[in-house]
C-alpha cells in the first residue's frame, strides 16, 4: 500500500462522511429531534403514510441511538477544524440527545418500535400490540441508545454522563447474566430470551462500546471487552474453517457481524498492542474476508464449510467495516496481507454501494443488482454502520 493510496483513500472517506452528514440534518428541522432517514434507498423517495411501518409515524430506537452516537462523536470530530459544521451538527444532536434522554428515562428501556404516540409496540400478525415492558430484560435498542447517550453526554449534560454509563453497564451485565433479547419483534419475556441460540452478536455489538468508553476517558469500565473478546474466541472459532460461527455449534456465518468483531476487538486493543490476541484476530479476519468477498460484496450469510451462499442479500454494511477492520489490524501490525482485503473492500463499497448523487447507499443488492430489502430497519444509516467505520479508518491512516 503506497502512502498516496492511504490519502486518497482518507480524502475519499471524509468526503462520503460529510455528505451523509450534510443530508442528514438537512433532511428536517435540525432542532426537531428524532431522525428523519426514512427514504427509499433505490428511488430516493420519502416514505410517507401509506408506507406502514416504514413511514414516519413510526419511530425505531436502533436507528435513533445509532445516529445520536454518529453525531456526537463528529460533532467533537469536526471542533477543531470546522467550527460551523461542528455546530451544525451539535444542534441536530443536542435535540436529539434531550428527545431520547426523557424517553429513556419513561421507560428505563429503550424499544425497537414506537407508534406515533411513542408508545412501545410490536407487530403480529400485520397488527401492532403493546411491546411487553422490558423489565431486568435488555436488547439491542437499550445497547444502542445507552452508546448514544454516552456519546453525547460529554457535550449536552456533563451531569448525566454516570447514568448514562450505568445504563450501559447494566446492558453488558444483562448478556453475561442471560437476560438479553435479540429478536425484539416478540414480546420482551424471559421464554423469548430462553428459546434464542447461542449467537455472538451481543457481545459483538457491545464491544464496540469499549472504543467509545476509551475515548470518552473511561478506560477503566472496559473490562467486560475482554471478557468478551474471550468468550467469542473459546466458544465461536471454528479451526477448520478458519471462522467465526454465528451460533455455537451450527454451520452458518455472518460474516459482517465476524469482521465487526476484529474491528471492535482491535479498537479496544489500541490500548495494548502487544496483546497475544491480536494475531489470531488478524487471521480470523483475513479468513472471512477471502470467503466472504463473493459477488458484490459480503453476503448476509454463508456456510462457514463450504463456503457457499446462504443468502441471497447482500446488505451495504459489512464493506465499511471491511474498511474499519482492515485499517485498525493494519495500524496495529502492520501485517501487509491485509492491504489487498481493505483495498477490495473500499472498491466493493464506492463502486456498488455508495450513490454521490444521493449522500447514501444502497441498503442492499442481490447479484442481480440492488433489491428493497431491509435488514434491520427501514431508515437509512445516520452515519453509524459507514460514518464511524470510515472515520475510524482515517483516524488509523492518521496514526
């Protein structure tokens, strides 16, 4: 990799992450609060009433938690060096900030979905019925917008950064205590949470949040990181495959989700780079980037013994943090095998993902081409999955 590859691709990074940024407060009243990305990645278009549970009486606390992380985190990004945009975005955030602190604080919880009234519901059956309330059970939403809240307490309310934290705290607790709940869609319940595999996605994702605890100067709470990091190691790693299985003990791999965790392990490693775990996680990387890049870019899931496609989608996401991983690894070894992969994945990403005309990707594509398929939620990414991958891939160029 020659030096002017790493400019341009830095160059090119923060041009995409500014114009995702740009979209995304203009898309409303950048004082109004929630979010607005709901738009249709393949036409462009709104949603609007007739779209259901895309339009926008509906409100998902996944997409709301990730974007107020995204913008608190450039919001201090951008201080130093652009003023104005830095408070463009501190509006948007600020606003948001107070909109999910109070519903936080209803609640005790956050929830994947919320009618117009901000009510917790689910869907049966094509009908929304109140969301069971969460009680000493945690999920994604509560990881996601405990992050956010963490993220932005810092520039909005520097006295409630020890809630924020303990909110967090209390999600990490509520995996290792078995009381976590993937699929929010059904009732939030002790059953639910029993009758889900074995899946490494929640440590996954909150092994992230040991980078943001790092930089917010809260290295001491990061410990349960390598509880995590080990667990995934000892009880997912499958020797003849080279990769990490989804659930213990089946064949089937998401690969994004196995390259989000290197990226996020190799975040919170920054602060050791001696440490011996970052060998086997640069393997298990190359690993499932030589079998996951297929077609236009990762596929949502593989088989971890053949190889073969387990899905036919192929979601936008798991490119830049393809990007994220590759440059973080890279910034800790220096093992030069893993130039080609982050090259691969930067070409796979700008050439069938990212739209310049639109500030945004296609959510996903098939080998066909892009599809209306949605793999989480309809909204668009308010720079979390592309915006914090890329930016942690300039920071690593930096470094």
């Amino acid at each position: 990799m020659t030096p002017d590859w790493m400019r341009d691709a830095a160059r090119r990074y923060e041009s995409c992450n500014r114009a995702t940024l740009r979209w995304l407060v203009a898309r409303d009243d950048p004082g109004a609060g929630f979010l607005d990305t709901k738009v249709h990645s393949i036409t462009g278009q709104d949603y609007d009433a007739t779209s259901g549970l895309r339009g926008p009486g509906y409100t998902y606390g996944w997409i709301q938690g990730r974007g107020l992380e995204a913008l608190a985190t450039f919001a201090g990004h951008y201080r130093g060096t652009d003023a104005a945009f830095a408070a463009e975005l501190e509006t948007a955030a600020s606003a948001l900030y107070r909109r999910l602190a109070e519903l936080h604080a209803r609640d005790g919880h956050a929830y994947f979905l919320y009618d117009r009234d901000l009510r917790p519901v689910v869907s049966r059956d094509g009908d929304l019925a109140p969301q069971t309330e969460a009680g000493a059970i945690f999920s994604y939403s509560d990881a996601f917008v405990a992050k956010g809240l963490c993220a932005a307490a810092p520039l909005f309310a520097p006295e409630a950064q020890t809630r924020h934290l303990a909110s967090l705290m209390s999600v990490i607790d509520a995996i290792e205590d078995g009381r976590f709940q993937m699929d929010e869609t059904r009732p939030l319940l002790p059953a639910s949470v029993d009758a889900e595999p074995d899946d490494f996605g929640p440590r996954m994702i909150l092994l992230a949040a040991a980078g943001l605890l790092h930089r917010l100067g809260h290295s001491d709470k990061t410990g349960f990181a390598d509880r995590f990091i080990d667990h995934v190691l000892e009880r997912h790693f499958d020797p003849a495959s080279g990769l990490l299985l989804t659930i213990r003990g089946e064949d089937i791999c998401n690969i994004g989700h196995a390259v989000e965790f290197c990226g996020f392990a190799f975040e919170h490693l920054l602060t050791r780079p001696d440490d011996p775990r970052i060998a086997p996680l640069v393997d298990i990387l190359l690993r499932c980037l030589a079998v996951g890049m297929q077609g236009p870019g990762i596929a949502l899931y593989l088989s971890a013994r053949t190889g073969d496609l387990a899905s036919p989608y192929f979601p936008w996401w798991p490119m830049p943090e393809a990007i994220r991983a590759c440059a973080l690894g890279f910034q800790l070894t220096g093992d030069r095998r893993l130039i080609a992969p982050w090259q691969e994945a930067d070409a796979a990403f700008f050439s069938h993902y990212w739209r310049d005309d639109k500030s945004f990707a296609y959510q996903t594509r098939t080998l066909e081409g892009p599809v209306d398929f949605v793999p989480a939620t309809p909204d668009l990414d308010p720079g979390y999955h592309t915006g914090l991958s890329l930016l942690a891939a300039i920071r690593a160029i930096g470094a």
